[in-house]
C-alpha cells in the first residue's frame, strides 16, 4: 500500500506506549500522483504491521500481523511533523495538493488516526487515507475514517479463496463482516470515496472472479473503481500482472457495473491532458483507459498523425491490441515489476 518514502525525519514513539523498534514514521513528498496531485505523503506506523500480508506487496511480507489498533507515535508528534514539512514546501514554493496518510502498514491499525485528522485540519489542505478495509467492521475505525475528505478502500476480491491467496489476512478478519463493514462506511461517508483492486494474474483476474468483485464495488458508488496491477517487486516472486488483454476485460467488466474505471498502470501525471504530441496522448489516455480502435483512430486523425505511429507503437510492445466481445482495443503494456 505504500508509496516510496524519502524521509523529513523520523520521530520516537510517544514515551510509555507500545515500543515498535527503530522509529520510522515519517512525512515525505510531495510526489506527483494522478489520483492527488501533489500529495505529501505521512506514514503513521512502525514498518510493516499490517493485517494483511499481500503477496504483491512492494515492501515485503508483512513484519507483524495484527487485528486490532494499538497506539504508536501519537497525534501530536505527527501533526508537529507534517506541520514541519508542509512549511519546508511552502518556503521553497513547492505546491501541496493533499495530506496522503499511506503508511508502509494499514494505517487504521493506528488508534491516533482520528486525532491526527483532527490535529491536521488547521493547515486546510485536504486529508486522504488509503486502507485495505480490513478494520471497517469496526465502528471506531470507521468513525475515524470518517474525518478525512478523502478515503480510498483497497477491493481486491469478495470471495474467501482468492481474498485468502492474494491478501493472506490476519486468522481473525472475517470477509464477510469485513465486505459489510466497508458498505456501511461507504454508505455514510461524506468524503471522495475510491477503490483500488490490484490484480495479480491467475489469482483474481478470472472474468467470475472480476463480475464477483466488481458487482460489490458497484453497491458502493465509488466517485472512481480504480484497478491496478504490480508494478514494483512483489512479496512473492511468482506475482505477476495481468496481460492487456486480461486488462481490457476487467476494464470492461467493471464499467458494466460501474459507469467511472480507471486503469493504475504506474504511470503517473495528467492522463488527459493534450500535449500536442499524439503518441504521448496516446499512451496517457490507454494508460488509464482501454480505447476502442474507432476512439484511435479519431485521436490519430484530430492530431494529423498516420497510424503507422500506432503501428509503431505495437511493434516495439509499448502498445497492445487485444479483442473483448466484439471489439478491438488498444492498452498500454502493463509493466512488469522493476528491479530494485
């Protein structure tokens, strides 16, 4: 779940409570991100304690698995933190579009996490906490959550043997009372609500496995259903992503549910902005969504370009062409996960 940290400074736990080893929350960015704009990123807990252990995840296996909150650093030394470096950006002009509480961990894990929102509000920057959902069954977290302007809800599967194998979830989590958790949050949530789905090939990405899921992220009216795919080295080396045309399929599946999907191939910066140059339009654009050959066409002509600049783009792999029912698509080749 976390995004790469460069650390303002690490802070010590709030003395008498629970001692988490080297000290490791942090702020760090802002960092471009589509889904945010320039988000400062805050990581509120000790790395690596999660109630998930995620066979993709780009930090490793998860240190210490837990199911119930606990206290770590404490609110004030966060916010005092996050205060620190907000002023660092302001100082040298450097825009800070959001406040992104994305630990290397499930951040609900934190019982401070209500009191950091709270403690944060003065700065008037909006606040945003991406979690897996694991702890939504509890009405304290979701009250927490709450408080934030935005909250993303990782929805990798709804059927225990794939949510067993890609998640591998602390033995207590229960998914059913988890999936009805993250309905009532959704339900009562004022805020920009989102989902994540990060598929894994062979694993959740089976056309019933996808119906399945993307069914139970329609109940929830998400403003985006955002489906992602590994990009940096996972956990497990056996990970890997989907193939394009695996990936137009989940797209398509879950439009039919969902009028507002996006792809999150690792490809950050403005998806839709007109740049002049067609081919990076091109690729922007089938980064984020799947187009159909009439939409590539459309583009090509509006840019005056020849489609031997498509052609091109299939030769060499950056671009693929896959058919679902009875079209043909063009998408952006998913990455395979980077060495370090």
């Amino acid at each position: 779940m976390s995004m790469s940290t460069t650390s303002s400074g690490p802070f010590p736990p709030v003395s008498g409570r629970r001692d988490a080893g080297s000290p490791h929350s942090t702020t760090f960015g802002p960092v471009p991100s589509r889904r945010f704009g320039r988000s400062l990123g805050i990581n509120n807990i000790p790395p690596k304690v999660c109630t998930y252990s995620c066979v993709y995840c780009q930090v490793g296996r998860t240190v210490e698995m837990r199911s119930e909150p606990l206290a770590f650093y404490g609110a004030q030394a966060i916010a005092a933190a996050v205060r620190s470096r907000v002023a660092a950006a302001r100082a040298t002009n450097e825009d800070v579009d959001q406040l992104t509480i994305v630990p290397d961990g499930e951040p609900t894990l934190d019982v401070a996490l209500g009191g950091i929102i709270r403690l944060l509000r003065p700065l008037e920057i909006p606040i945003a906490v991406i979690t897996n959902g694991s702890l939504l069954s509890r009405p304290d977290v979701r009250a927490a959550l709450a408080r934030a302007d935005r909250v993303s809800v990782k929805v990798d599967a709804v059927r225990e043997e794939p949510w067993r194998k890609v998640n591998r979830p602390h033995r207590r989590l229960d998914l059913s009372a988890l999936l009805e958790g993250v309905r009532e949050f959704a339900a009562g949530f004022e805020g920009i609500l989102t989902t994540e789905t990060l598929l894994v090939a062979g694993v959740n990405d089976g056309e019933d496995e996808l119906r399945a899921t993307a069914a139970f992220v329609g109940t929830l009216r998400p403003s985006t259903a955002y489906l992602a795919v590994p990009t940096r080295p996972p956990a497990e080396p056996w990970v890997t992503p989907p193939g394009p045309c695996e990936l137009a399929r989940a797209h398509e599946v879950f439009r039919s549910f969902h009028p507002r999907v996006e792809l999150l191939l690792g490809y950050e910066g403005d998806a839709f902005a007109s740049t002049g140059d067609p081919v990076a339009d091109l690729l922007s654009i089938t980064a984020v969504h799947p187009m159909r050959e009439g939409a590539v066409r459309r583009l090509m002509e509006r840019r005056h370009a020849p489609w031997s600049m498509v052609t091109g783009l299939l030769e060499a792999g950056t671009l693929a062409a896959v058919r679902y029912g009875p079209h043909r698509y063009y998408v952006r080749t998913p990455p395979g996960p980077r060495s370090p």
